[in-house]
C-alpha cells in the first residue's frame, strides 16, 4: 500500500486559526486543522482563500464560512484605521 505525503495547508505559518489564536482550549481539539488544514481540504477552506485574495484574514472568519468575498473585503477595509490614510477620512 502506498503511503501519501502529509499535507499542510500552505497558509499555517500566518494563519491565526492554526496557530491557536482564535479559539479558546487546547489546540489539539481543534477540528479545523483536522477536516482543512492538515488534508487537501485546505483548498476549500475560507481562510485560505481570503488569505490569497487579501493577504490577510479576519479571525471571525472560519474555514466554512459561508459569508462572500465582498463582506469580507468590506469588513478588512472597515478594520484599517482611518488614521493611516487621513486623505479618506470622511469618504
Ligand atoms: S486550511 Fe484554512 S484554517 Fe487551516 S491553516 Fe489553512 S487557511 Fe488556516
């Protein structure tokens, strides 16, 4: 029988939900990094998708999450504080 290659998720090394920054317990009860990050699953998974669209992810987002990329957009943009770009304060 031929053995498969571990996967890992491309995105763990900065992923805050791999490195247990979102949810509270021990790590290894997260069932995320069983079903998406540690399978090829990580190829559906929100986070790593927003990740490569944004270079970023909002921790309310999860690997399932159902919400468009539009919202989330909308929401990193809304984290930005206004003070780094005075020119679009009030737009
Ligand atoms: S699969 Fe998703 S949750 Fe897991 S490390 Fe990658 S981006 Fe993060």
């Amino acid at each position: 029988m031929q053995k498969t290659a571990p996967v890992n998720c491309p995105k763990s090394a900065i992923c805050a939900l791999y490195n247990d920054k979102i949810l509270k317990g021990n790590g290894n009860n997260n069932v995320y990094k069983l079903i998406y990050c540690t399978t090829c699953r990580f190829k559906n998974c929100k986070r790593y998708h927003t990740y490569r669209m944004a270079g970023q992810c909002p921790d309310f987002i999860m690997p399932n999450s159902k919400h468009g990329s539009d919202y989330i957009l909308r929401k990193i943009e809304e984290e930005i504080p206004t003070e780094a770009f005075p020119g679009l304060a009030g737009e």
